[in-house]
C-alpha cells in the first residue's frame, strides 16, 4: 500500500486529525506486536533460527520490503511490497509471532535503508502487525494456530480459510493506509479507497495467492524457496513497464510534474468529492520574463530553471494539492479543498514569494516572478475546462495590471456568458441609436467662463437600468464594436454641437476616444465629412484621449494624427498623471490641452502631496503653452487652489453634473445671458470660419 506521508519528513503537527490517526495505529499496532511477543515460544524460535530456512525467509522478506510493486503512478495508490508473500507464508507455516517479528525486522531495516522518519516507521510497523493480526485472527477461527514447533501446513481443503484470511489481511491494510492518505492529502478516505482497491487488489491477490505455495516449498524443498524471486521478479518488471507507461502519459517528461491530462483527472476527482462549505480552486502561473532567459542563456539553462520552479513550487503547497506543468513556463496548482477567494489568494503569494528567491544558474544570479490567475468552484465554473479557462482570464488581467495576482472577474472576462450577452444587448442598443450622450461644462476657474462642454455616454439597459460607462466601453473596446461605437458618439456630438452653434451658443464639444480610435484611418474622414455636411469649423469638436496614448510610438507618426492636425480638430490628453508620460513624448504629440486627473484633484485640500504633483502638472502643461484642466472639481477650496496654482479651467460637480441636451442647453444659455461675452476662446477664428 502507499505510504502515507511519503511527500514530507516532518510528523504531522500534534492535534491534528491525522497525528491522532497515527498515533492511536502505533500505540493499538504496537499493543498487538507485544501480545504477539509475549506468546512466541522462545525455544522454539531458537530452534527455528539454527535453520538456514529462517534466515532466508527473514532476507527475502526484508529485500521484498525495499522496492515496492508500483501498479499505478497515481499518489493515492502508491505500491506494494513483495515481502507480504514471504511474511503471510511464514503466517501461514510458522504462525502470527514469528510472521509479526519478521516483518517488524523487514520495516525497520526499511527505515534504515531508505533513511524513513520514525513516525513513518512505526506506522507502517504498526499497521502490517495489525493486518497480519486480522489474518491469525481469521485462521485460529477455522482452528489453524501454526507455530514454529508444530508448523502448519495447507492442503485443498484449506482453501476457504486461507481465502478469508488473505481478505483480512488486505482490508485492514487498506482501510489503514487509504485512511492515513485520506487524512494527509485532506481527501475523502472513500475517493482514496475507489483509486487504490482496484490496482493493488490484484497485486495483493497475487502475492498472497503465492503464500501457500511457499509453505508447501519450504515444508518439502526449503532449498527451492530462493526461486519464488523469479515470478516476483516477472512481476515486478512488468509491473515497472506498466508504471512508466502510465508515468510517461500523465506526467511531464521534463519536470516529473502532472501533465494536463492528470491535472484533468485530479480536478474531476477533486470536484466530485467537493463539500459544500467548501471551493475547489484552480491556479493558472505563468513566469515572467522566462522568454527572456531562455533566449539569452539557451534552452538547457532554460530547462534547468523550469525543473527548479517545479521543485520551488511542489514545496510550497499542502499534500494532496496537485501541481502540474501545462507547457512552455505555464503551470497550474489544483487545490482540492480551499476555504474562501482570501485563503485562495494566501496561497498564490506563498507560491510568488517562491518564485522570487533568486536562481544561481550557470554563475549567474535570476530574478524570477510569476502572474497567477485564480479560479474557483463553483464560484466561477462547474467543470474543469471553464475553470481553466477562467483562470487564464484571470492570469491575464494579472499580467495585464502587474498585479502578480487576479481572482477571476466575470465583467472582464470577454468570454464570459454575461459579456456575451450584454455585448449582444449593446450592439442592438447602438443600431437603435438607444445610447444617449449627457454633457458636462469646462469653467475657467478665474473668469466662470463656459470653455466648452464634454460629452459623456450613458446607456439605460432595459433590464440592468442606468450602467455606467465603465461596464460597458471596455467591453466594446476589446470588441469589433468600437469603431461603430466612436463612430455613433461623434456623429451625436456632432449634431448637438451644430444645434448649439448655430442657435448662438458657439461652445466646444469634447468627445473622449480610445487610443485604437485614434490610430483609425477613418477617423478623420468622418470628421471632415461631419463638419462640412453641418456646417462646423473644426474648433466646434475636440478629441480626447488617454494619457496611454504616449506610451506608444506609433501615435507620433500614424497618418491619423498627421490628418486630424491638417483639419484642425484639437487633442486634448485626458486623465494626466496616472501614466508614465515623459516630457519629449507630450511635445512630440500635438495636443492643445492637458487634463490632470480627478483622482489627484480631489485631494489637495488634504493631501501635500496630491497638492505638490497637481501644481508640477499645472507648472510643465504652462511651459509648453498648453491649457490645463483639472477634472474632478468639486468643492470651493479646490477650486481657490487651483486658481492660485495658475490652472486654467475646472471641471466637475461644483459646476454641475452631466446633463442630458436640453438641460444642458438651458444651462448654457442662462450662461451665456449672464456673461455673453464669454466663449470658448476661439471668437475670431470662429467669426471667421462660421
């Protein structure tokens, strides 16, 4: 049978289940052995040990405790030691003292050998004693009570007796090795019975079957016992071949981990036996910047480290979790019972701080780290497949956000049903023209003057109610739906601009885009085409986009941007300061105004520090004769400091919020009226064009 704590070396914490299941099998195993002891004849072992029959019994059943029979590569099987056949035969002939004493010999040399722990060894001595128990017990029924004075030996009609004691025999071994596995890898002892019954039954029933024919050798040719290792030997080889083929089709060849089809079977298992206090979860890691070493130090070097993470990684988790190597630098840990998404992500950062101790390789010192993705049952899915696929979802966004670690999120799963579904519903929403724009004021913050009107989406889902923008334009963002989208928001904008303009509220119009939109050929044909056809200069709409857009380089010399600054259509640089915008790169792009990020804004009534960076920001966007604006205005003493910093314009709720067009149209011209020399800024450009 499996040894059941064959993947640590340290004893099981004291308290816990498993230590009170081993501890009362070692005291109850060790109770029998000494009542065994105590009715060994002393004499007659004597006499028994001046046989040279003795002495090779007590080596092969020793040598037969060395290598066990491995049938399967799975954990909960484990394998089988042929020293049962030898020590179930001495049982059979010598009776259960001499069997116990003999197999007690054979454990310990095993420790010994195989440098076990003690608490391994006494289990595995207590339980062999009591399964052999189990079998006297079952023999002196049937009135055989060998010993070595009066050895037994069975005939034909014996057949039941031996039957029932060899039944015996396996079932408390079984019962006690599944249940210490079961307690040790927190499965349930049902699961572990179900995978190893089947397997080892037919070794033990092989072995066992042997014994009686032991007993017959060793009553007429005791010479001829020695030959018995050769059937064992059959099978043991065969035995070996069958393991390494199955090893080979569920395991890595490079790491020794579980491949994908035994992560597949283990997380089936895992679900079946789910309880419903408690989740199943399933981790998805990848490594970063491995590329990079494998290409700079070559792919044995990379191989080296791969077989390094795997090791850093099997140590990290609790027994019965599975960690398994999916190809390339991707690897996913399957944890068969987790508590909650907090204890899940407790163990992702114990399986990062691994990660990060640093790899001497080939002299060279690596710093490792990895993105993991989680995702749990049934929280997030019901079978493995979608698990795993969530999981990757959630690596993504871990990579994505460098984060190192993501619990999988429905809304920004692409895939997900609920996307799907509210993509459909945001589709037919654009084709029915059923998204409406809302606009909110820009006010000089020294003069109270209307600077111009942003245009805002918002979308009243017949089921879901009001969604805010952030739910649905990242879907159409990562979508085909997008530039249908862009193309909807300018057209609208465009028109309600037109209304304004020629009613006499000549106001900017600023439309926010992505950084995809911009970089669009067709962008700037719609713009044209929509100004001419309603009459617009190209002041009368401005373009925003994301600070993001810096980051790439492509922005600088894309045609788009090229066309729309021969049309005339202004940039605007939204959300200023959460990026990693450099000073060469804001001049490179021609923006006309920089918008410094509400998150920053809000704060520096309070905070120094948001105080410190609003005004740099206020101080760089001046020196390059550009317009700042700060969003996110909202209180009078925001507003002062702004003022006093020397920021241009505000923009936020102390003005008012976003409005639908005809408020916001009365609001304009209660405005205008109130102050009607005031506009955008562009008067004798607009006189002249209009």
């Amino acid at each position: 049978m499996a040894d059941p704590t064959d993947t640590r070396d340290t004893g099981p914490r004291v308290g816990t289940p498993l230590w009170a299941f081993l501890a009362g099998i070692t005291v109850i195993g060790f109770t029998a052995l000494a009542v065994a002891m105590l009715r060994l004849d002393p004499a007659g072992l004597a006499e028994l040990a001046r046989t040279p029959l003795f002495w090779v019994l007590t080596i092969l059943a020793v040598l037969g405790e060395l290598r066990p029979v491995m049938v399967s590569s799975a954990t909960a099987v484990g394998g089988t030691y042929p020293s049962t056949m030898f020590t179930f035969a001495v049982l059979l002939h010598f009776g259960l003292p001499v069997a116990v004493l003999m197999q007690a010999v054979a454990v310990t040399m095993n420790g010994i050998v195989t440098r076990k722990a003690w608490h391994r060894v006494m289990f595995n001595i207590a339980q062999s004693t009591l399964a052999l128990t189990a079998a006297g017990v079952v023999l002196g029924l049937f009135g055989i009570v060998p010993r070595p004075a009066a050895p037994w030996v069975p005939t034909g009609s014996d057949m039941l007796a031996i039957t029932l004691a060899g039944i015996a025999y396996f079932a408390v071994r079984a019962a006690l090795v599944s249940g210490a596995v079961a307690l040790h890898e927190r499965r349930s002892i049902t699961r572990v019975l179900r995978a190893s019954l089947g397997p080892q039954s037919l070794v033990y029933a092989a072995l066992l079957g042997l014994a009686p024919l032991v007993v017959v050798v060793m009553t007429h040719a005791p010479s001829l016992v020695p030959l018995f290792v050769a059937p064992l030997a059959a099978v043991y080889f065969t035995a070996t071949l069958s393991m390494r083929r199955d090893h080979q089709a569920m395991h890595d060849e490079l790491t020794g981990l579980p491949n994908r089809k035994m992560l597949i079977v283990s997380t089936e298992e895992a679900l079946a036996e789910a309880r419903q206090d408690e989740r199943v979860g399933l981790f998805l890691l990848d490594l970063d910047r491995f590329k990079e070493v494998n290409d700079t130090m070559g792919h044995p070097v990379g191989d080296r480290l791969l077989q390094m993470v795997a090791h850093r990684l099997t140590h990290s988790v609790r027994p019965g979790d599975v960690v398994a190597r999916l190809g390339g630098d991707e690897f996913a840990v399957l944890l068969p019972s987790i508590r909650d998404a907090h204890a899940a992500r407790e163990v992702a950062a114990r399986l990062r701080a691994a990660l990060r101790e640093p790899v001497r390789l080939e002299g060279m010192s690596f710093d490792l780290d990895g993105s993991v993705g989680i995702a749990l049952y049934p929280d997030h899915a019901p079978d493995f497949e979608l698990l795993l696929q969530r999981a990757d979802v959630a690596m993504y966004l871990a990579k994505e956000g460098r984060t190192g670690v993501e619990l999988y999120q429905p809304d920004k799963d692409r895939n997900s049903p609920e996307r799907l579904n509210l993509l459909g519903d945001l589709r037919r929403a654009v084709d029915n023209r059923e998204l409406r724009l809302h606009y909110q004021p820009k006010v000089g913050l020294g003069t109270g003057a209307v600077h111009g009107m942003e245009a805002l989406l918002r979308w009243r889902h017949p089921v879901h109610g009001q969604l805010p923008p952030s739910e649905f334009i990242p879907l159409a963002e990562q979508s085909y739906l997008m530039r249908q989208l862009t193309e909807y928001v300018i057209e609208a904008a465009l028109e309600q601009a037109a209304r304004w303009w020629h009613s006499g509220l000549r106001v900017q119009v600023s439309v926010n885009i992505s950084a995809r939109d911009l970089l669009d050929s067709a962008l700037p044909d719609q713009l044209e085409a929509g100004l001419a056809k309603l009459r617009l200069p190209p002041s009368a709409i401005q373009l925003e986009v994301t600070e993001r857009i810096l980051m790439g380089d492509q922005a600088y010399t894309h045609e788009t941007i090229k066309a729309l600054a021969v049309l005339g259509v202004p940039l605007s640089l939204d959300d200023f300061g959460t990026g990693y915008s450099s000073l060469i790169r804001l001049q490179r792009l021609a923006v006309s105004e920089v918008k410094i990020d509400a998150s920053f804004v809000k704060r520096i009534a309070e905070s120094d520090d948001d105080y410190r960076i609003v005004r740099s920001i206020v101080d760089l966007v001046r020196s390059l004769g550009l317009r700042s604006v700060a969003e996110g205005v909202e209180s009078d003493d925001v507003a002062i400091r702004l003022t006093e910093m020397g920021c241009e314009m505000g923009q936020g709720w102390l003005f008012n919020e976003p409005m639908p067009p005809a408020e916001a149209t009365v609001w304009l011209r209660e405005h205008f009226e109130s102050s009607p020399g005031i506009e955008y800024g562009y008067r004798s450009e607009v006189t002249q064009t209009a």
